[in-house]
C-alpha cells in the first residue's frame, strides 16, 4: 500500500495561485488601459467615506477562464486531499 502525499496537494494549489495570480496582472493591466479609476466621496459631514467607479472595464473573456482554472485546481486539490486521507488511515483509494 503506497504512503499518503500531499504532492499532488500541493501542486494543485501552486496551478491555483499561479491563475489567480495572472489574473491580478491581466485584470491590473486592463484597468490601467482604460479610462477606469476611483473617486473618492465623502458624505454626511465626513462619517461616510465612499468610493465610486469612474469609467468603465471593458469585461476580458480571459477573466472567467482564469477564475475557472483556479476553481478547477482548488477542487482537485480537495480530491487529491480526500484520497491522500483515505490512504493515511489504511485504505486503498
């Protein structure tokens, strides 16, 4: 019976950071080649502090694929997790 790993764990939640982390880039660079920015507004004698959106982003079809990876690799960690538990408390997966 082989020994239980988190690798394959560990792996996976790497691919998801690295997702997550081209998203923060492509989403950042989209904002700052557009006409995107936030404006402050304070309101109420200076007890509400708001910030509105000025502009807009045009919507990245890369976005929701980079967020589906990172979902997709999130969950197969989980999997791998699940297995890797069965095999430490002596079953075979």
């Amino acid at each position: 019976m082989p020994d239980a790993s988190l690798h394959g764990t560990r792996l996976k939640i790497g691919r998801a950071s690295e997702h997550l982390q081209c998203l923060a880039k492509v989403f950042d660079d989209d904002c700052k080649a557009s006409n995107y920015s936030f404006g402050p507004q304070v309101v109420d004698g200076g007890s509400k502090h708001l910030y509105r959106a000025k502009g807009s982003i045009p919507v990245n079809d890369q976005w929701s694929a980079l967020v589906g990876d990172c979902a997709h690799n999130l969950r197969s960690a989980l999997d791998h997790l699940a297995c890797q538990l069965v095999i430490a408390n002596g079953h075979s997966p």
